[in-house]
C-alpha cells in the first residue's frame, strides 16, 4: 500500500464524527492541516501571518480562521479560509477527517480539519493576512532535536510545546509553538503512528481521552 493510502487509512481511524455533537454552542474556528508526499516522506504546509493582522501577527499557524454564517460545517470553514489565504482551492484538497476541536486561548472552539493536497501545489498567499507560507516534514514533529516546551506552564494543553525550525529552502527561521504545535504533534503522532521522543502529554495509542478531559476542564471554565 501507498504511503497516501495507508495513511488515509490510518487517519480516518481518528474521524471524531458526531462525537461532540452534545457541546455547547460556541463560537467555531476551523483550520486545515495539508499533508502531502514528496521523497516518499510526509510532510505538511504552514503559514506564517501578516503582523498587521489583529491576532495572532506573525505567528505560525495552520490556514483557518472563523466560521462565517454562509458555512456549511466544519469543513466548509477550513476549505474557505485556505482559498482566501494560500490560493488553494477546495477541490484540490482530498479530505481525510476532522480531529478533536480544542478550546483556544480566546474562547474558540477550534476544530482540526486533516487533508492531502498536491505535492506540486504553488501557494499564493494574500499579503493582508500570510506573510509566508512553509513546508516542514511531519516527523519533525516527533523529534526532541529542535523541540522544548515549558512544562507547568499556564497553558490549555498541559505542557506549551514549542519548535525551532529553519527552512532548508529559504534559510528562514520560523517558531512553531502553542495551540499549531500540539496540533502537528497530534497529527504526526497519528498518521506516522509514532512515539514522540519527548513526553507529549497524551497517551499516543488513545488521545481522544486526553483531548476530551481537556476540553471539558476549559469548558468548565468558561
């Protein structure tokens, strides 16, 4: 079988489905995890946002944004927002699943959509809100060597991972950290299936547990 194949296969093992049907209605964000091939290697696209923007400026983060009222779901959300930011057209996107959202720092419930794109995509990022757009292999992710996190940090994922990447390509240097990391470690993790060489903080044979009770102690909160 196919790297593709098999790690479709793989992923959608994870497809929360109507899981969470029974939350509270609060205000939705989705964002949209590309994978790809190249070399026989997984890899993922990243994009760094435009400082002018009002949150997040020039953070790393997966493309995404809110809902609008016109979205149809989810999906719909992740697949919009990438046209808008990086060109990339929601027909050129084959997707896998959706994972377990999360509550982010402003209240959203944020929800991870998974999917594979060509390796041979040419980004067009809109300068008013991308100001670069990056490609970084996926078991990067499970990698102690450009990894550390603040463990007891305030944070709504338990330890606040963190990645220094440079970029073979451009020799940029870029900080991945916060709710973008735990994501692409929870997405390596899953469609690698395997360990981390550092403690995650979840249990990588069952995360749905550990995205669960975490989601509750925030909704508790709110």
């Amino acid at each position: 079988m196919q790297i593709k194949e098999k790690t479709i296969a793989t992923l959608k093992q994870f497809d929360i489905g109507e899981k969470f049907s029974y939350l509270p209605m609060l205000p939705k964000a989705s964002v949209l995890i590309p994978l790809f091939v190249r070399g026989g290697e997984l890899y993922t696209l990243m994009t760094l946002r435009s400082k002018e923007l009002r949150t997040s400026a020039g953070e790393v983060c997966f493309p995404g944004g809110k809902r609008d009222p016109d979205d149809r779901d989810d999906v719909d959300t992740a697949l919009r927002e990438a046209k808008e930011e990086i060109g990339l057209l929601p027909d050129e996107v084959q997707v896998v699943c959706t994972l377990f959202p999360i509550i982010n720092k402003r209240g959203l419930l944020v929800t991870p959509v998974v999917g594979f794109i060509d390796e041979m995509f040419s980004p067009t990022p809109n300068p008013a809100e991308v100001s670069a757009v990056f490609t970084v292999p996926l078991d990067f992710f499970t990698s102690d060597k450009d990894h550390y996190a603040a463990h007891g940090a305030a944070g709504m994922m338990g330890p606040l991972h963190a990645f220094h990447f440079v970029d073979p390509e451009s020799g940029s240097q870029y900080h991945i950290w916060g709710l973008t990391a735990i994501l692409a470690i929870l997405v390596a993790v899953l469609a690698l299936r395997k360990k981390t060489e550092f403690d995650v903080g979840f249990d990588s044979e069952n995360p749905l547990s550990f995205f669960q009770q975490i989601l509750h102690e925030r909704l508790s909160k709110l």
